[in-house]
C-alpha cells in the first residue's frame, strides 16, 4: 500500500514513524518546499517524487496536513488526481471540510488527537470511506465517528474552545495568585482536586498559550464564526483576554 504525503511537518513526521510495516510506502514531494521540510524528509528516507501531482496519481491513501490556510487549495490543485481515499487531517473548520468535498472523491476528515510529538495520539476520523481506514488501529488508535464529513471538525472546534478558554482562565486566574503573593499555594490547593500533575500541565497550557496568542486567537474568531447560532460567552470572553 502506497500513501502520499502532502505536508511534512510534525504531523506527518510523527505519522510516518508510528505507521511502520513492511506493506506501506510513504511518498512525498519536495517541490516547491522551504528547506527545513526538505531537511526533514531527506532524513526520515522516505521516497520523493518530483510532483505532489506524481504523489497523488501513484497514492492508494493521500493524507493533507499542511496548514488550516492551506488545505482547500491543495484539495483543489491534487484532490482530482487522488484516486483512493484522501484524508485531510488540518484543523480545518466543517464549512471548509465541505468545500474541500466538492475537489475530492473520497473525502475522510480526521484529526489528530493528543500530543503530536507523542508515540499514542489517536486519530479520529468520519465520512462514508473512513472504514477504509480503519487497518490503522494496528498502529495508531483510529476510531471512527459517522458517516457523516464534517463531524470530526466540529469535535476538534469543540475540544479547541473549550482547551483555548481553559486556558486564558488559567492565565486570568494565576495573574490574580501572583498578585497576592499566593501563586505557589493556588497550584497546592488545586492540585489537590485535579491531580497531581495540575501544576505542570497549567504552567505548560499558559505558557503554550502565551506564546501562540496570536494564532490562538485567530482559532477562537473561527469557532465564534463557526458557531455563530450559538452564544459562547465563554470563549468571546477567552478571546478578549487573548487579544489584551
Ligand atoms: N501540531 C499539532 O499539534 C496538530 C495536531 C493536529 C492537527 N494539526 C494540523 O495538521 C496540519 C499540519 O500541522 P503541523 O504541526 O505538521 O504543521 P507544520 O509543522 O507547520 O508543517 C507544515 C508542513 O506542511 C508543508 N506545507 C505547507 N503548505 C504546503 C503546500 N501547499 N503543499 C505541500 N506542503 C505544504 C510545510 O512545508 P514548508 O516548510 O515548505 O512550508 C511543512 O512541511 C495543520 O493544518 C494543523 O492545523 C496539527
């Protein structure tokens, strides 16, 4: 079995180490690509073909997980030529999932869920060709939502509003601490209820989100956008305290 590669970023870099088997080649392409991702895929080994086209035709799977900004148009330019399933796996919202279904046969949404760097993320997937892609379980665990596209890019905007607006609660809530001099004992206390690993994940969540603010930010607009039937108080609020 052939899968193609369009992006080779953390994502697919960590893909490719997990899926390891003797009946899988991965393909990519280098064209056109920044010199750190040519790096990286001179280093990982895996075979090169000139074209992300070539990537597309010779491809049983095709996996897009490039960036948000990105996947429709690559859905455009290499969705025609993929003919087996195509899996995009970009945070995307389910209005573009969508749009990219009108360029692609056999469209499967998926996301990734947990550490990206880490050797047991999972990967979630919906639409009527997921159950093609269910052999991953083998390697990475893979459950499937529904038939129905778009569903796993509502869970993924849910599980991102509701992480992004933790968040800047946390951040809203140890400045405060700070301020009465009480930071260490905040984190005691509510370690005690949460875990005990609740001080180093907050600090690494505020830091995280600190360092990305800008990025996360943009996030929150698109699920405000997204659901726009809904009131979500809450994350207007969390992208308030992104935007100080
Ligand atoms: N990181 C996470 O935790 C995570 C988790 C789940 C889902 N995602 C989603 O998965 C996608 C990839 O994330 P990532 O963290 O792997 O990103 P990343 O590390 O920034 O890597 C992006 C990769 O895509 C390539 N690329 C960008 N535009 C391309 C195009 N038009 N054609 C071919 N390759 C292109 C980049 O190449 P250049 O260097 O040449 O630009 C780079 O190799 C994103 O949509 C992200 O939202 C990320």
């Amino acid at each position: 079995m052939i899968i193609g590669l369009i992006g080779f970023g953390k994502v697919l870099q960590n893909l490719t180490k997990i899926i390891k088997s003797d009946e899988i080649t991965f393909l990519t392409s280098t064209e056109n690509r920044s010199h750190k991702t040519i790096e990286a895929i001179e280093k990982s080994g895996i075979e090169v073909k000139d074209t992300f086209k070539q990537v597309a035709i010779d491809s049983d799977i095709l996996i897009s997980a490039n960036s948000p900004k990105n996947a429709l148009e690559v859905a455009k330019n290499y969705g025609k030529f993929a003919k087996g399933i195509y899996l995009d796996l970009n945070n995307i919202s389910p209005e573009t999932t969508f749009k990219i279904s009108q360029y692609v046969d056999n469209l499967v949404d998926g996301a990734i869920i947990g550490k990206i760097d880490s050797d047991n993320p999972s990967l979630y997937i919906c639409g009527e060709q997921s159950d093609e892609l269910l052999f991953l379980d083998e390697f990475i665990q893979t459950r499937k939502i529904s038939d129905n596209l778009g569903e796993v890019a509502i869970l993924k905007l849910l599980r991102s509003s509701y992480t992004k607006s933790l968040s800047a609660l946390l951040i809203e809530t140890t400045e405060t601490a700070k301020q009465y001099g009480l930071e260490e004992e905040f984190f005691d206390i509510l370690t005690l209820t949460e875990g005990d690993d609740f001080r180093q994940k907050s600090l690494s969540r505020i830091n995280n989100t600190l360092n990305n603010s800008k990025r996360k930010s943009e996030e929150l607009e698109e699920i405000i956008e997204c659901f726009d039937k809904n009131e979500l108080i809450m994350v207007k609020a969390a992208l308030k305290k992104l935007n100080q």
